[in-house]
C-alpha cells in the first residue's frame, strides 16, 4: 500500500518547527514535519509521515480519511496516543515545561 503513495508524492518535503503540530499538509502535496520528531520512536515518526502522505489523498479528516490511515497503520491510535502524551511538543530554546 505505501508504494501506491510513490505514485501521488511530490518531492516537496520541509522541516519546520512548529508548536502545536508533528506535521502537516499543504493543498499542494507539499510536507511539512517538525524537526523535533526526531526525539520519538520509530513508530510514532512512521505514523505521522503515513498520516501527511494520506493527506495528500484526502485533504481532510473525514471518515474516508481515517479509514485510508488504518488501512496502511492498523495501530495508528495507539501511535498517536503515545506521541501526544508522551513526546513534548516544544520549540527549541523554549524554558516552557
């Protein structure tokens, strides 16, 4: 299923650090991932870029969407949990905790 994606990726791919997010989107295909992702495991990091590269299919999350994502990551929930809970999202520099 992942090499289908092949097909529909363009090589447009940017790092960017974001406060709120792991990754996102564009309407034009372009990936955005957050440099600090980089502190989660190997699961967590394959689950947010299969979820860009969904997106780029269906641009929303609508049912279709989620059910597209549990076709390719069947544990796709117990990833994000993990991530969002465990993983500080967080600025470099920031003195927040």
């Amino acid at each position: 299923m992942v090499s289908n994606f092949r097909q529909c990726v363009s090589s447009r791919f940017e790092l960017r650090t974001m406060h709120k997010r792991w990754g996102s989107c564009t309407k034009e295909g372009k990936i955005i991932l957050n440099p600090l992702l980089v502190s989660a495991p190997k699961d967590c990091i394959d689950y947010v870029i299969i979820h860009e590269l969904c997106h780029i299919r269906i641009h929303n999350h609508s049912p279709s969407f989620y059910k597209l994502l549990e076709t390719i990551i069947p544990d796709w929930q117990t990833r994000k949990n993990y991530l969002n809970t465990r993983i500080e999202l967080r600025s470099v520099g920031s003195n927040k905790r």
